[in-house]
C-alpha cells in the first residue's frame, strides 16, 4: 500500500527528497512530524467546523493553511525517505 501512494504523493516527495551531501535523521523527528500533522489536521477541521457554524466565509484561509501544512507533514511523516524527515527539521551534518 506504501509504494501507491509514494507514487501518487511523488511530486510532494521530490521537494524533500532532493539534496546530497550528510544529513542528521532521529526517529524521533518522524514522530514528532506525524503528531504535529495530526494536531494542524484537528485544527483545520476546526476551523472549518466553526467557518461554517458561524457562517464566516474568511475561515476558508486559515482552514487551506493549516490542511495545506497538515497535509504535507502527514505525507512526509508516513511516506517521506530519512532524508525529506531531516529536510522538514532543517538539520544537516
């Protein structure tokens, strides 16, 4: 099921992907992506949530932020290479 979706995220990928050279990778920072995914995931549907119970049309930018970030730390967190991790935390050797 992995390689699917690697491929269908693949343009995501290649973003984080890219570079040579040493990098510094702890498994830690895979988790800590996922978890910081979710947590922008639950925020954007809140806002969603509450755009639409108040009828505030302006929510629609704050709601495609959030998912947008959501988004891509979840597809990096789950299917990104060691490196596209160590690329979202900014660490190199």
């Amino acid at each position: 099921m992995k390689q699917p979706l690697r491929k269908l995220f693949l343009p995501l990928l290649n973003v984080f992907e890219r570079g040579e050279g040493a990098f510094s990778y702890k498994e830690s920072h895979r988790t800590i992506l996922v978890i910081m995914g979710c947590i922008f995931l639950l925020l954007s549907l809140g806002i969603a949530y509450l755009g639409i119970h108040f009828s505030q049309g302006g929510a629609i930018v704050p709601f495609i932020v959030f998912f947008g970030v959501a988004a891509t730390a979840l597809v990096v967190g789950t299917l990104g290479s060691d490196r596209a991790v160590s690329k979202v935390w900014g660490t190199r050797r």
